[in-house]
C-alpha cells in the first residue's frame, strides 16, 4: 500500500516537474503573450469592457486617435477556441524566435507587425464597410470580437510559406499534409467558419502583410550576406 503510494507520488513530482521544466524554457515575451491573453480572456467574461478599450476598432482607433489599440489588440483574444489553437500553432514557432533573435528584437518585430497589421485592417474597413469606420454604437462593447494573436500567425505563417512554397506542412487535425503555398488560406477559411462566417479583417491583413514585407525581407538578407562576403573578403587580405 505504501509502495504503491510512494510510486504515485514520485510520478505526480516528475509531472510537476517536467511541467515546470518546460514553462522554464519558454523565453519571457512568449511567456507574456500567453499569460496576458489567458488573464484578459478571463477578465472579459466578467466585463465585456476589457476587449471593447483594448481591441482594435477602426473609429476609436483612428478617429479618436486610441492609438495603443493597434498594440493591446493582439494581447486579448475573444473566443475561447481561437486563444488555444492560436496557441498550439504560434508558440513552437514563437519560442523558437525570441531565442535565435533575442527578446528585445523579437519584442520590436512584434509590436511593429502588430502596428502595421491593424492599420491594414483599419483601411480595409474604411473601404468595405464605411459604416463601421464612421459611426460607432455602444451597444459594440458586447459585441467585439477579437482575433489577438492570430494577425501575427497569419504573417509569419505567409511568409515561412513563400519561402519555400512547394513543401509540405501537417494541418492540425488533417492526417495528410499540404503544400506550404495553399497554408495560409487554409487557416483563413477554418478561422472564418470558427467566427460563423463572420469576415475578419484582422486575419486578412496579416496575411497582406506578409505578402507586403517578403521582398524587402528576402532583400535585406541579400545585402546583409552580400556585406558580410565583402567584410570576410577584407579580413582575409589584411
């Protein structure tokens, strides 16, 4: 009986620490991320005002100059399903990058990949939906409905696949895996039927603005290689 004890108490330990280990190892901007969507999410059930002064609503955004929105609005996501599966896809990827960047780096891309994704959003509802841009109802405090990380999923998604287009890349809950290319229209239409066909703004942006930034990325690696060459090519000869 005290065996027995014993053995599910040592196993219970090594759970617990094998859980620990592993929040250890999740560098500290993820570790934000994760922690300020799940503490936003529960505070919004109790009061639908957190998302409705932190998500990114174009006439509160630009018209009454709320500019911090285009940041906070990817800390608070607003469906439940959204959060964790924005989770499982992000944070391997996420980890990955603040350490080979460093976290002040990967803090700086994400901010400013926030920024410049909102505002895509901005102008796309200023185009095709006027009336959400130029009016604004206060009855919409109970009905926002935000995407949080997933902008910045679709971004980084896009641009991993027009790297490298042609290979194949699992899709969760799909047993065969498809072609890098066809990825990010993939997660756009499963996101769609998530939000009940609702279009979501957001979610098209990080995608345009994956697209946008590929070539200057692809660009910049260029002459960052073709200076190095140049540096090594002078070292060499003094």
């Amino acid at each position: 009986m005290n065996s027995d004890f014993n053995a599910n108490n040592k196993s219970n330990q090594g759970a617990l620490s094998q859980i620990i280990e592993l929040i250890s190892n999740i560098p500290f901007f993820v570790r934000l991320v994760i922690l300020a969507n799940i503490i936003l999410i529960i505070a919004n059930i109790f009061s639908p005002h957190v998302s409705f002064y932190l998500s990114n609503i174009p006439v509160l955004t630009i018209k009454q100059y709320q500019l911090w929105r285009l940041i906070t609005t990817s800390f608070i996501t607003t469906n439940l399903i959204n959060m964790i599966l924005g989770f499982i896809v992000w944070t391997k990827d996420a980890i990955s990058l603040e350490k080979s960047l460093g976290t002040i780096r990967y803090i700086f891309i994400f901010i400013l990949n926030s920024i410049f994704i909102n505002l895509i959003s901005c102008l796309l509802t200023f185009i095709f939906s006027s009336k959400n841009f130029q009016t604004l109802h206060y009855s919409y405090v109970h009905k926002v409905n935000n995407s949080g990380i997933w902008p910045i999923i679709i971004c980084e998604t896009t641009l991993l696949c027009l790297n490298n287009p042609d290979s194949k890349i699992k899709l969760l809950f799909v047993p065969s895996p498809v072609k890098a290319k066809y990825y990010p229209f993939i997660i756009i239409i499963l996101l769609t039927l998530i939000n009940n066909f609702r279009i979501n703004y957001e979610i098209i942006s990080g995608f345009i603005y994956g697209i946008i930034i590929f070539p200057e990325i692809i660009l910049f690696i260029i002459i960052y290689y073709k200076i190095n060459l140049i540096f090594q090519k002078v070292s060499q000869k003094n």
